[in-house]
C-alpha cells in the first residue's frame, strides 16, 4: 500500500493535485473555525450558518480563505505550512474581535488594525489567561504542522526535480504559478466585497442573497460573516465629493451663516470646561426591562461613597431641578457608537461636524492630513482662551497629541503630566476624583480665562470581579418584559454590577466637583456628556425591537453654570425610556457646542451656526438612529455635507 502511494505521490502534478485539495479543505474548516469564535463557540448555530439560511455567504468566504491560502502556502515546499500560518492568523484575528465584541459590542474592524502601534497601551485592557491560551493554540498549530510535514516525508519521500510532468520539472515555477493564482484569485474574490460600499445604507446582493449594510456593522457580520463584513469595511463610504461643490457654493454658504448676533465670545469672562465621561449612562432608561436594586446591606461602599436608591442621584437632582433652576439645563444624546468609539464621538463634540457621511475615524483618518480644524477650541483660542486638553491615559491612543493641537488645543495634560492619579481600589484607570482635581488646578492657575475638554477614564471597559469589594448594587438579570429579550449570564451579571460600582462613584465625583465651582469666584460652565453605553448591555443592544435597542444609545448630558444661563428654547424632542424633565432636545454630539453657546447668550461663528440649524431640522444625525432609512433632503443638511467635505476632503475653500 506504502509503495503504490508513494509511486502515486512521487509525480509532482499529483501531490500538486492532491496539496490543492488540501487546502480547499482546509479553507473551509478555517471559515467554520472564524464563523463558530464569531458566533460565540456555538456549534449548531454554525453548522446552520454553513448549510442553511447562508451557505452561500459561507463558501464565498471559504473561497476567500482559499486563495489566501495559496499565497501563503506558494514558498513553502511543504504541504501543511501555509495552511498552518493560516490557520494561526485565523485564530489571532478572531481572538482579537472577540475580545473587542465581549468589551465594546462590535466586532473586528478594518480601522482597529491602524491602532497596532498602540497596542501595548491597549493591553492593560486584555485577560492574561486568555492571552496565554491564544499563544498555546498557536503554538500547537505549528507543532501538529511540522510533525505531519515530517511524517509526509517519511511516508512519500521527498520529490526529486527531474520526476514527474516536465511543466512541474522546475519546482520554483510550480510555486510562482500558485503564486499568481492565489494573487489573482484573491484580488478578484475579495475585491467584490471591498467595492460593494455604496453610498445607500443597504445593497442586496441576490446572487449571494444577502444584503450588505452600511449602517450597522455588528448586523452586517451577523448576516455576511466576519470575513466578507471585514473585506467590505476596507473601502468605507468617506469624504465622495458631494453635488454642487465649489469655492463659489462654499463662500455663499459661509455669508448664508454669517456669525449671529450677541455677545462675542472674546467679550465674555467665563470659563468652559467640556466633560466627555468615559462610558456615563442612566440605567433607569433600562428599567422597565432590567431593573436594579441597591443593596441594602450597604450604607457606605469601600470608596466611602454613599450608597443611595440612584445609581447616578447628581445628575437625576440636576434633572428634577431642570425647569426650575436657571443654572441647569439637561438632556438625552443619542450616540452613533455602542460600547466604543469615544474618539469619533469627541471629534463631533469638539468640531461641531457629523461623521455621517464619512464613517471614518476623523482622529486617526483624516486629521493627520489636514494643518487645521475649525472647532470650540480655535474659536476660544480666538477669543483670547487659554486652550486646554486633560485625559488621564496614554495620548497617543487615536493620535489624540497630534489631532486636539489640530482642532486649536495649545496643551494636553495626559496621564504622564497630571498631578493627581488616585484610582478606585483596584480599579485600573485614573478616577474621575483625580481628573477633576487636575482641572480645577488647571482653572486656578491660568490667569486668562480657559476652555478646558477633560475626557475621563474611570468608566472604561474591563469590569472585573475582583475590581471592587463591595457591591452597592444587583442586577435583575432575567428580563421584566420585552419579549425578545434573554437573561444575563451570571458573568454578565457581574460584569454590569462592578460597572455600576464605578458608575456610581463617579457621579459622586461630578457632585464634589460642581460643589467646588460653585463656590468659586470665576465664571464657569460646564458641558457634561456620557459618550456611549456600557459595550456589556448587549442583551439591549441586540433586541429586535427598535424601541428597546435604541435604549443601549442613549446617554445623560447636561449643561450647568455658576451663574444664570439664557432661557433654553421650548423643542419638542423624543425621550427615551421614560425619562422625563428635561429642557434640552435629544441630539447627537455635534449639536452640544451650538446648544451651550444658545444658553450662554454668546454669538455663533459660521460652522457653528450652520451646525445650529442643522439640529432644528435633524437633531439626531447619525446612521445607527436611521437605519436603512435616510434623513430627509433639506438645504442646511445639503449645506452641512459640503461644509464639512470642504474641510476634511476638499480645497478647504472655507479658509479663503
């Protein structure tokens, strides 16, 4: 049997033939490994995927994975190499999206690979066990690699050159042919999905019947399957020339928004402090569907925080205040991320524009390419401002050194240069006690006045058990109601209540830290935002129900002052989860600066006032609220796309 084999096997167009096949094999237990880590190690859920309502999605992609196979395997003379190199890939780049899917909600995306340079900042965020099993697979993929190539060898012997089919006859040929095909096999197969990126929010694919989606990544690879969702967020919908673009429709929109009237900014003496509170939200908005219960064997938590019926009881007072407290005015914002994103949600906050259109990370993306943006801080530094950035972490996560110094920041306070670094037990970050001590210090020591953005650490992802000792509140982890809905597992369950212990301490924070301007003699205001949910509220996040799922966007901000603020205007505006009271309409980010600016009575620059009409007819503009649906054609939106297009993508003709 051993010779047969072996005069069958010693021809090199049959172990050709037979290591083609191989791979085609191979290709598809990778798809089915990729596809079961996405669906979380469920089995049947694959099996389904493969051979019902997707079979088509699944082997496109195994064909995919097939001619990457060939590329990698075509150096090697030895039939389990390439596909072991494959393989170890697979298992990494699924370990890394897992890993960002348990923390954030989202899986893996083209972008995430441009934070590589970053990723020994992001490994305080990862589970060493889990690290140390992904380097043992590994591992054990290569060895069973090497012991099967041995074996091969030994079984079939090794191929002369001067046997078999003289077009193989030259071994390095055969490999360059395999080469080229997996290049051009590859580059057409993938190139399909890289250029399936329209401009609508959804596109049907009859052929693969599928369709892919714009709007919503964690739903497109639910239906597509990581590997076409991946290739097809390579080329993102970003910066496409809108209609009508021009420098003469660029100076007619600038004069259509000329500055409005009231006081200058430069006249003003007050101080501006923006709070983007890492991962700040309201679990009452959730309450009907997963109540909590503070416990009641807690007066005190182990911060020496007292615990109170309300997870958050500064902002619910600012809230119960609002209508009758001229010094507050509060809201829901409605964000375009879920569990992630702070830098594309800081970006909208700082710079008044939309990333609507582009889809991008404008931190990472595009500001690099660009000397400047117009933003709060150039228009503070303007008028005679100190500019100011704080964030109590490493700076160069989304190259935030190089981009706030673009949008008009002159310092950056990070985790290396402030002053204060108390954290919350065991707790990783810096807390939002010590962050708010730096800012005071800040306004203390700047004689002209100052425009500070503080950007938060304290609520960041990673909530383990051992974080805390006390647990001042419990989770109901079966669903009250929402028919859809599932229970939380028990490591869910403690997850959410080790975030609810930090959420708490932190709105205990905020109360010292509005307790402390209020008795200043400076001027202040502030703008207060969570920028998105906690990325553990999946069982929300994921509900069929729209009503239900928008709940995992929605996030408290406020604006509070010293001193009186104008009379905000009567809007009619959709809350969500029951929360009532408040004055300010539900927004997405970019509409904060022209609604404080409103409250403060001061003139609006152009970006700003065209920003300011944009939220009139479109206070929430984002593609995660509208779906596959679009919002509706309007001049200030036409307006708003060529604005914002001139700036990051085009002649810049607004600077002229």
């Amino acid at each position: 049997m051993k010779e047969k084999l072996g005069k069958i096997f010693k021809h090199k167009a049959t172990r050709a033939f037979f290591r083609l096949v191989f791979i085609a094999l191979t290709a598809i237990l990778i798809m089915f490994f990729i596809e079961m880590k996405y669906l979380g190690n469920d089995f049947n859920k694959t099996i389904e995927f493969m051979t019902g309502w997707r079979t088509e999605v699944f082997f496109y992609s195994a064909l995919i994975i097939f001619f990457l196979e060939l590329i990698i395997s075509a150096p090697f003379k030895t039939a389990f190499t390439g596909p072991a190199i494959t393989f170890i890939l697979a298992i990494i780049l699924s370990y890394i999206s897992n890993t960002k899917m348990a923390f954030r909600g989202q899986p893996l995306l083209p972008e995430d690979l441009k934070l590589a340079d970053q990723a020994g900042t992001l490994t305080r965020f990862i589970d060493v066990p889990s690290v140390i099993k992904l380097v043992l697979g590994c591992i054990l993929v290569m060895v069973l690699a090497i012991v099967l190539n041995i074996v091969m060898k030994k079984i079939f012997g090794s191929v002369k050159e001067e046997e078999g089919n003289k077009i193989f006859k030259n071994f390095r040929l055969y490999r360059v042919l395999i080469l080229i095909v997996g290049v051009v096999g590859f580059m057409g197969s993938a190139n399909f999905a890289i250029n399936h990126n329209p401009k609508e929010s959804e596109e049907q694919i009859p052929w693969l019947k599928t369709n892919f989606l714009a709007w919503n990544q964690r739903g497109n690879y639910d239906l597509n399957g990581p590997v076409l969702g991946f290739l097809y967020n390579i080329k993102k919908v970003s910066l496409e020339e809108p209609e009508g673009y021009s420098k003469e429709k660029i100076a007619e929109i600038k004069k259509k928004y000329s500055e409005d009237s009231g006081e200058k900014l430069s006249n003003s003496d007050v101080n501006i402090v923006m709070i983007l509170n890492e991962t700040f939200y309201d679990m009452d908005i959730i309450a009907n569907y997963y109540p909590v219960f503070k416990n009641k064997d807690l007066s005190v938590n182990s911060m020496g925080v007292p615990v109170t019926e309300e997870i958050i009881p500064t902002v619910k007072k600012l809230i119960r205040e609002d209508k009758k407290n001229a010094k507050v005015a509060t809201g829901q914002m409605y964000s375009m991320d879920y569990g992630g994103g702070t830098a594309n949600i800081e970006f909208e906050a700082d710079t008044s524009m939309s990333n609507f259109w582009m889809n991008l990370i404008p931190y990472t993306d595009v500001l690099s390419h660009v000397d400047s943006v117009p933003s709060v801080a150039s228009v503070a530094k303007s008028a005679g401002y100190d500019t100011v950035a704080i964030h109590p972490f490493n700076g160069g996560m989304y190259k935030r050194s190089l981009a706030l110094s673009k949008e008009g920041f002159d310092e950056f306070i990070t985790e290396s240069e402030m002053r204060f670094d108390e954290k919350d037990e065991n707790r990783p970050y810096i807390n939002d006690r010590a962050a708010y001590k730096e800012t005071m210090k800040v306004l203390e020591e700047h004689e002209e006045k100052t425009l500070i953005s503080l950007i938060t650490m304290q609520n960041h992802m990673g909530y383990g058990e051992e974080e805390y000792s006390t647990r001042s509140y419990q989770l109901a982890g079966a669903p009250k109601a929402g028919e859809d809905l599932s229970p939380f597992t028990e490591e869910e369950k403690t997850a959410v209540e080790v975030y609810l212990e930090t959420l708490h301490n932190s709105d205990y924070y905020l109360a010292e830290f509005l307790d402390n301007l209020s008795k200043s003699d400076e001027k202040t205001v502030v703008l207060f935002y969570g920028d998105h949910a906690p990325g553990i509220l999946s069982r929300v996040k994921e509900a069929e129900d729209k009503n239900i799922s928008d709940l995992a966007q929605v996030t408290p901000y406020f604006v509070w002052a010293n001193f009186e603020l104008e009379e905000s205007e009567e809007v009619t505006s959709k809350n969500f989860g029951g929360i009532s009271g408040t004055t300010l309409p539900t927004i997405t980010p970019n509409c904060f600066v022209p609604t404080m600016f409103n409250l403060l009575g001061v003139s609006k620059p152009s970006f700003i006032n065209l920003t300011s009409e944009v939220c009139k007819v479109e206070p929430i503009l984002t593609r995660t609220y509208f779906g596959s649906e679009k919002p509706k054609d309007s001049e200030v939106l036409s307006d708003y796309e060529l604005y914002i297009y001139d700036i990051l993508g085009g002649e810049r003709f607004w600077y002229q």
